[in-house]
C-alpha cells in the first residue's frame, strides 16, 4: 500500500526528469524536508552534487533546472522556489488534504501501514528473564521494545513471531534453590547446613518449608529473596559457592529431588512474571526453554570439536576459535564439563529455525553482549545453522540509579513491579485532584493507562542504544514530551468529537490557516516514519514523531476554533480532528500505548 507521501515524491522525481540536467541522475536521494515551512515542504540539494561535475554554481545549475519545469493543474505542488542552490517545493494544501483527510478516514486503524515486505517473517526474541527473580526495570525496558518493534513491524506487512526464551537452569539458578534450603524452612536454623541433607528433610516433608503465601509475597518476589541472600555469601565464600555448582550438577545428572525443587521454585517465578506480563501487556506466541535444550547444545559442540571450529583448551574447556573473524574465543564448555548460555543459543537457534524456517531472526538483549553476539552468529554461520546476515542483535543502553548500574545480586534493583506501583501512585494523585468525581474503579483504570503510557512513552522516546537514568517523576507530566502529553491531546481531540451530534466530512476548504497546513504535513509524514521505524527497528521515531504530531494539533487548537467556526469552516475542522484522533491512536498503539477515555 503506497503512501501519499511516497507518492509526491514519486511524482516530484517525475517532474524533475523534465529537466536536460537530470535525465540520468538519482534524484530521490536528494529529497528533504526543509528546516523550517518557510523554505518549502520538501527541497532537493541535487544542485550540488552537479556542481563539481558540471563546474557550475548550485545557485545557477538550481535556475536551469527550474527553468525546465512545468506544473500541472492537478499536480500537488502549488509553486517551485530556488535558494541558496536548494529547489523548494510549496505543497497545494487544498488538493493534499482532500486526498490525505479523505484517505485516513477510509483507512482508519491501518493508516500508515504497509505491505513493502510482501510476505516476509521474522522472529523477535525479547524479555528472557531468569526465574530466580522478579523482572525489573532493565527487562521493563526490553520487554517495551520487543513489543513496540514487533507491532511495528506487523504494521509493515512482516508476519511477526514473538517469543520469549527462559534461562530456567544454570548456575544463577541454582543459587535461589541453595539459598531456598538454607534459609526457607519455617522454623529457621543456625548456620550454614549440608545442602544434601536439607534437600532430604524438604522432599520428606515441604510443609514445614515457607510458601509464598505464607509471608504474603508476589511469588517471583519471594524467589528473589532466596537468590539474593545465596548470592551474596556464594560471592564471598568458596565453600559456597563449591556447594552451589554441586547443587548444578546433581540437575545435569536428573537428580529427582533437586529437579523438583527446582520445578516449584521456578514455577512461583512463573506466576509472579504472569502478572506483570499481563500488567505490561507482553504476549509471546511460544515459549522456549533452556532446560529443554542445553543437552542438544552440548551435542552441538562436541559434534564439531575435530573440525576448525571447537577446540579443548589446556585448562579443559571446549572454546569456539574465532582469531581468523578478528574476534576472540568463546568459551561453551566449562572445565567441568557444565554448559553456558551460548551452549543452550546453539540449540535454541536451531531450534527456532526449524520451528520458523523462513523468518529473519530479531534478539533484543542490552546493548553491552554487542560482542557476544558477534561471536554467536559467527559460530551459527560456521555450523550451518543459520547465516549470521540473518540475525540481528537489538541492542539497546543500561538503565541505571543515581548511584550507577542496578545488581540484583545486591539488591539495588528498581523492580518493574515496584516501578510501576509508584508511577500509578503518583498518576492517580493527578487523576483525582482532576476528576474528584469518579469512583475508585474509574480513577484506578485510569490512572493504570497513564502510568503504563508514561512508562512506555518514557523509555520509547529515547534511541535504544542510548542509556537511560531514570526519573518517574518527570515522565508523568502532563505537558512536555511525555506519554501523559500525547494521552492528553487524544483525550482533548475525543471531547472535541463528543461535542457535536453529527457532521458531514469536507475534506477541501476554501481557506487554510498556517496551523491547519502545520497539522496536515504532520499527519501525511506517518507512513514514511514508521516504514523508516520498521526498516532501522527504532520505535523512538514513532514516539517523536507521535510528540511532534501531539505539538501541532495543540497549535492548531489554540489557534483554530473548532466548534464556534463558521458551518464549512467547522465540518473541515472536525473532520481534521478526527483524521488527528485516528493517526495518534494508530500511533501509540504500535508504542503498546492506551488512550484512556478521559484524564
């Protein structure tokens, strides 16, 4: 489905080619927009790429080329300026906002959407955190991104699969399981204890062990407590931590009684993500899981070990020789032959290749495994599993508190649960000193949509690569370049509609102030942005765009009556506003933004 603006440019590469000097050149490249309305609504700087080849000045090579140009009656462009060597183009505002208003009113929720890819899929993988904690903001962040980029892609034509992979075994995890055994028993005990003896007493009888329920906790909560706990004295102590890789080993061996510890552990991890999943709306089409497959990623690389890929180092482990890519070696086997994340990617990736034979693969993990995963799909091109030109690495910048990067290990986490309870507190105070009249259930649905948009908007608006110190209290104004802004300026164009019992769409007036001009270019840049959106996996141009798009409806607000204009004037006007209303909705959607019905 091509876009209105494509198709001015179309036609503005066209119009050019009438010109002798431009017969043969890439003139589509060299199309802008100008800094400023005044200079036009788009400009070529092709002048001065001929300069030096035609030994001319831009300004008098811009004048030959103007000189060959004719509009036509029905052409959108109303007037072809030249200055400073650029060629302006002056839109016909009349003819664009007949075809652009007329054209989002049919298409409603597909405004700005597209087909460019065909039938294309691909893969997102996103979120993945460790069962032996909750999420927290750094997850929030990348649980905001995968969502965004898979609804933008879909919105592109991709047949999108987002999936979530869960790292449920390993040495991180079994920390929560030794931790669970020294400290969860009921009655508590001195010291440190024999794991393998505790382990006997839990499976002989679990109901003198405490439970979620018991201290009131969201599970994935109460799983935390244990990992933390464990992983502090682990860091400090050998003995410890010389326990804790038992505890991994006796799970590589099937041991039954630490599985089933490790099964109720991870499901209470399980149900507590369910709720803050269902809370940031993350759905995944499929689910994969480490302990499903790291036996296979072993089998992969012992596979491959006499080949030019694997070798066994002299400190025993099995490492991946990268040195003729210019990349250093990956370590997959441990000296004691344990696995590591990559050993469970290896089978994982073949996994989700067979499971999806045609898609392109997407992973939205930080910005700080960049290397990582330039060895990784290295090695998947080098064993045949996939080719690394089709994988791509989402990386996006830490989050961090004022006192620098959050470790859950001790405990200086911002959880996503946490997060979000304090921004709807605060949103809410918002909510009630505005709306003193509704009742609870109102005032909590309401201010969940607020507090949810400003965090998603929050993170969103920013590159993904960028890191982010984080400050609620400044993404929940509701002026300014927020989420609770661009919920507002919805809100202000549904009252407008509200107000008027019926009208008949006109999509041409006989006049345009220079603010409905301003509203109209916005609201014909939609498409190209998110195509662009899609093409660099940058949700931030949508948000920005969604802001400056928030910015010119208010100027046209302030400045054009709507409902006290004059019969003619008022249909144009509200038919205006409802193709605004129409583009921001579609907008923040694909930023996995509600737009609540009042604020």
């Amino acid at each position: 489905m091509k876009n209105l603006k494509s198709e001015i440019k179309g036609a503005l590469v066209s119009l050019l080619r009438k010109a002798e000097l431009l017969k043969n050149e890439n003139i589509i490249e060299t199309l802008e927009t100008p800094p400023d309305t005044e200079m036009g609504d788009m400009a070529t700087s092709i002048s001065f790429s001929l300069a030096s080849k035609l030994g001319k000045p831009p300004t008098q090579i811009s004048e030959e080329i103007i000189a060959d140009l004719t509009l036509s009656k029905n052409s959108f462009i109303s007037k072809i300026e030249t200055k400073g060597g650029y060629i302006n183009f002056f839109l016909n505002y009349q003819k664009l906002s007949e075809k652009l208003l007329k054209k989002i009113l049919e298409q409603g929720e597909i405004y700005g959407s597209s087909d460019y890819v065909g039938n294309q899929e691909v893969l997102i993988e996103y979120s993945a955190p460790n069962p032996n904690k909750p999420m927290h903001i750094g997850h929030t962040r990348n649980n905001f991104i995968g969502m965004s980029i898979n609804n933008i892609l879909s919105f592109n034509g991709y047949k999108t699969h987002p999936v979530n992979e869960i790292n449920d075994r390993g040495i991180h995890i079994c920390k929560s399981l030794w931790g669970y055994l020294q400290f969860g028993k009921k009655t508590g005990s001195e010291g440190i204890k024999n794991w393998r003896k505790l382990l006997e007493e839990w499976y002989e009888d679990q109901s003198k062990w405490t439970i979620p329920k018991d201290v009131g906790k969201k599970p994935d909560h109460f799983v935390m407590d244990y990992y933390v706990k464990a992983a502090n004295m682990i860091a400090e102590d050998k003995e410890y931590d010389r326990q804790n890789r038992e505890v991994l080993q006796e799970w590589e061996k099937g041991n039954k009684k630490v599985r089933d510890l490790w099964k109720k552990m991870n499901n209470w991890a399980y149900q507590g993500w369910d709720e803050t999943y269902k809370r940031q709306g993350c759905e995944f089409e499929k689910y994969y899981y480490e302990s499903n497959l790291y036996k296979r990623g072993k089998e992969i690389v012992l596979e491959n070990i006499d080949g030019n890929l694997f070798f066994k180092s002299d400190k025993g482990t099995v490492v991946a020789n990268l040195e003729r890519y210019n990349l250093p070696g990956l370590v997959f086997i441990r000296s004691d032959g344990t696995t590591l994340y990559q050993t469970n990617d290896l089978a994982l990736t073949e996994k989700k290749v067979q499971d999806y034979p045609n898609s392109k693969l997407i992973w939205v993990v930080g910005g700080e495994h960049k290397l990582y995963f330039k060895q990784l799909f290295q090695v998947f091109d080098n064993l045949g599993i996939v080719k690394k030109d089709e994988c791509y690495h989402l990386g996006y910048g830490l989050i961090s508190l004022p006192e620098g990067k959050m470790s859950s290990r001790k405990g200086k986490v911002i959880l996503a649960d946490d997060l979000m309870d304090e921004v709807h507190e605060m949103v809410k105070k918002e909510v009630e000193e505005r709306n003193p009249e509704l009742n609870e259930n109102e005032k909590r649905d309401i201010s969940e949509k607020i507090a949810l948009g400003a965090l998603k908007y929050g993170m969103l608006r920013i590159d993904a690569f960028k890191n982010i110190v984080f400050d609620p209290k400044e993404i929940i104004k509701f002026e300014g370049n927020t989420g609770p802004y661009l919920q507002y300026a919805h809100v202000r164009a549904n009252k407008i509609l509200k107000k008027v019992n019926g009208f008949k769409n006109r999509y041409q007036p006989e006049k345009l102030e220079k603010e409905e001009k301003l509203l109209i270019g916005k609201l014909l840049g939609f498409p190209e942005v998110v195509e662009k959106a899609a093409k660099e996996y940058k949700p931030n141009l949508v948000a920005n765009y969604g802001y400056e798009l928030a910015e010119a409806f208010n100027s046209f607000y302030h400045s054009c009556p709507v409902i006290q204009s004059e019969d003619e004037t008022k249909e144009f006007r509200l038919t205006l506003v409802k193709a605004f209303k129409i583009t921001l909705k579609n907008c923040l959607t694909l930023l996995g933004i509600d737009t609540p019905e009042i604020m």
